[in-house]
C-alpha cells in the first residue's frame, strides 16, 4: 500500500504550514496561523493513525526473526540487555530493528510506553517514538545529501549564499562543511524567547558565534537549525515535503512525521504535564521554540521506518530497487573529516576504545548518531549490519540513566552475530 503517496496532499498541507515557519515575507500569523496549526495537527495525526491502520493485521507484539547471515543466539542478548533496563528501571520499554544490507533479521518490541501495567506494549513496527536528534540525520543531513547530488548545493560554500540572513563578520566563513561537522562556532544551543515560532527562527538565526570557524568542534543544535533553514531556501519548499517525495515515501517509511499531535495514541510519552502523559510533542526545548518543526529534533517514528532508511544506506543507498542516494554520496557523507574530531558530515562515528554508543567492536567505517530520548541509528558498512534502538528514557525513569551503556551492549552483539557467520556478503560499495 502506497500510503504516503496516496496522502501525499494530505501530508503537503502539513508540510506547508510546517514551511510558513521560514517563509520570510510570508508568515503566517495572527488567528490565521493559529487555524493553521490546528489543520496541521489533524493531518499530522490522520497520518500516523491511519499508517497504524494499513498495519492492524499484525499481531500487537510484531516480531520478525530471520537468519539473514547473523547469528539469531547472540541477538537475544542484545534483547535480553534492553529487558535488562527494563527491569532495573531506567527505560519503561523500547524497539530494536536489525538487519543485514537490505535484509531485516529482527524487529522486536520490548516492555511498555509507560510504567502501569495498562501501558500499551511495545510494538517495533507501530509503536512512535520522539527521534530527538536523530532528527539531524534524517531530515536535515539527507536533505543536503539529496541537494548536493543534484548540484544545488555545495558543502564548501558559505552558508551566506544560500542563506543571506546569516552574514556578517566571521559568519561570511561559515560553510555548510563546519555546520555537518559541528565545527562552525555556534554555541550548543539557545534559549528562545522571542515568542511565536517564526520570531524564534529570527532569533535563532541571529545567534553569535563563539569561536571562530573550524577553530573547534562543538555540537550544536543551534547549527543544524540553520543548516536546515539554508537546505530549506535552496530546495525552495518544505524539507519534510522534499523528503516525502524523495526519501521516506520510496522507502515506505508510513509512520515518519512531525508534529503527530498530542492526542496521538501510538507514540510513547516523553513528557508529563499536569499529571497527565504527553504524546507526539516533542521533547527538545529548542524544537518546542519553534513550533515542532526544526532541524535538530522534533521528527517521530517507528523503528520499522528507521530500519528501512538505516537498511538503504547499508545497500550503498538503495533498498528495494529504489535508488535513493548515489554510492559516492553515501560514502562522502559518511567518512569521518579532518580536524573534525569524529564528526562525518552530518553523522558522528565511533571513538576510541568503545567511548560513545557504537560499542568496541565497531569498524573503523561505522557511522550513526544517537537522540536524546534515548534513540539510536548505527550502520556498519564493512559487516553490512546496521542497528535501530529507539526508546523513551525520559519520561519518569524509575532507575539510572544507562542508555549510552545499553547502546554499546546492543551494537556489541550485532556485529558478534554478524562475525559468528560464515556467509560474505558482497560489499554494498562494490
């Protein structure tokens, strides 16, 4: 079922509005926009509830097992670490997909949404989780992939060209290179209190820088804000829209949105408010500020869909048939860069000794990036395997916070399985 491109009409009204956020001269306003808004969440939450629907033959536990060349044995440890958390408290529940190049081996619910006993389960292929900052590498990294391999943007340029608001002194240096590499002197992040959306994007986009251009590496939020406004002007319409048409929709990825809605009744809970869980708004303070559509984090998915767009770039940025980024674009963006720390364009890679989240036995050309919600994407292109591990660690955690730990045991076991078989694969870069 072609359910985005079906409801792609619909999914343009969300995503028009989502643009009126950076449509400078255009914004919309007053109870004009407020309208807007509520139009935005229905579609957003007609989206996700119907995605769920065109699923409603399967099982409310969705497993799916397969020996795709890993060894099934050591996955149910990388099953039983997340139980583990489970039990001692530090997560409620979450999902994790794995696979091999193109293949899905496993796609497993964990838990529960929440800490009662009525909490829904958790489903790997229904279930909506807050992606966070995994946002960064699924909306505002591909969309400069997809603008780089037409030729409309090049990452050596100044962000100036594209985006003529950000100028002046040492912004004029800034390139869209030191934005994917968090090196460009923008702070971590801001606080915005301008108060609507678009006077937040105005204020966002007038932050001081506080080193100068590739003096250092600091991730910023603040960063892939602007890069993602820049993409947006190039692309001239929605980021969401051009990656509907160009990424998730070819991938099938049906449950991959902003804005879902509060009353979304699939998506695990981040936050509480007057006692009550909060569902399908975004946990980032920074995507708050801006009206839940931003470059840093705000997006909602299911570890299905992630699984579909991590198993793509396993396959060299293909999956199904469906070419989605050229082999040379998938490489570029992927190999860490030069006086970058370990920062690829747009994705982080592992660092020494096991620090981080991909564990100790990542390669050297592994790539990924990790949420604050407690999500994770990791790809490793010599062993073909690539790992999806989505939860909601922060909504009222009864233990300690061991998510960076609980990443490192589930990436360990995946390339155990992948290393305890025998069967080569063909390189997805051959």
């Amino acid at each position: 079922m072609h359910y985005l491109r079906e409801h792609h009409r619909a999914r343009g009204a969300l995503v028009a509005v989502a643009g009126g956020l950076l449509a400078y001269g255009a914004a919309i306003t007053g109870s004009t926009r407020a309208a807007a808004d509520v139009d935005a969440r229905a579609v957003s939450r007609q989206i996700v509830s119907t995605a769920a629907a065109s699923r409603s033959d399967m099982a409310a536990a969705h497993v799916v097992r397969t020996s795709a060349s890993l060894k099934l044995s050591k996955l149910d440890d990388a099953e039983a670490a997340i139980l583990a958390q489970v039990e001692a408290g530090s997560i409620p529940g979450g999902a994790l997909a794995v696979g091999r190049q193109d293949r899905t081996v496993l796609e497993k619910g964990v838990g529960r949404v929440g800490w009662s006993r009525g909490a829904e389960k958790v489903d790997a292929s229904r279930t909506v989780y807050d992606l966070a900052s995994l946002t960064k590498v699924l909306v505002t990294t591909p969309a400069v992939m997809l603008l780089v391999q037409s030729g409309k943007m090049d990452v050596d340029a100044p962000v100036s060209r594209y985006l003529p608001e950000f100028s002046g002194g040492a912004r004029d240096r800034v390139t869209v290179r030191h934005l994917l590499t968090h090196t460009s002197g923008l702070p971590a992040g801001v606080e915005l209190d301008a108060g609507s959306p678009e006077a937040n994007w105005q204020q966002l986009l007038r932050t001081p820088l506080k080193a100068a251009p590739g003096e250092r590496v600091e991730y910023s939020d603040v960063g892939m804000n602007v890069l993602y406004a820049a993409a947006q002007r190039v692309a001239g319409e929605p980021l969401f829209k051009l990656l509907d048409r160009e990424v998730y929709g070819p991938l099938k990825m049906r449950s991959t949105t902003y804005l879902p809605g509060t009353d979304c009744q699939i998506c695990a809970p981040t936050l509480r408010v007057d006692g009550e869980p909060v569902r399908g708004w975004v946990h980032d303070p920074i995507a708050r500020a801006l009206g839940g559509v931003a470059g840093n984090a705000g997006l909602f998915s299911t570890a299905h869909d992630v699984g579909r767009y991590a198993a793509m770039l396993a396959n060299g940025g293909e999956l199904d048939g469906v070419r989605v980024f050229s082999k040379e674009i998938v490489e570029r963006f992927t190999t860490r860069q030069p006086d970058a720390g370990t920062r690829a364009l747009g994705w982080d890679t592992p660092g020494p000794n096991g620090a981080g989240g991909f564990g100790t036995r990542a390669s050297k050309s592994s790539f990924g990036h990790t949420g604050f919600t407690g999500t994770s994407i990791w790809v490793d292109p010599r062993r073909h395997t690539w790992t999806v591990l989505l939860t909601n660690r922060v909504y009222e955690p009864h233990g300690p916070n061991q998510i960076m730990a609980l990443r490192r045991k589930v990436n360990d076991r995946v390339a155990i399985a992948a290393d305890d078989f025998d069967v080569q694969l063909p390189s997805a870069t051959d």
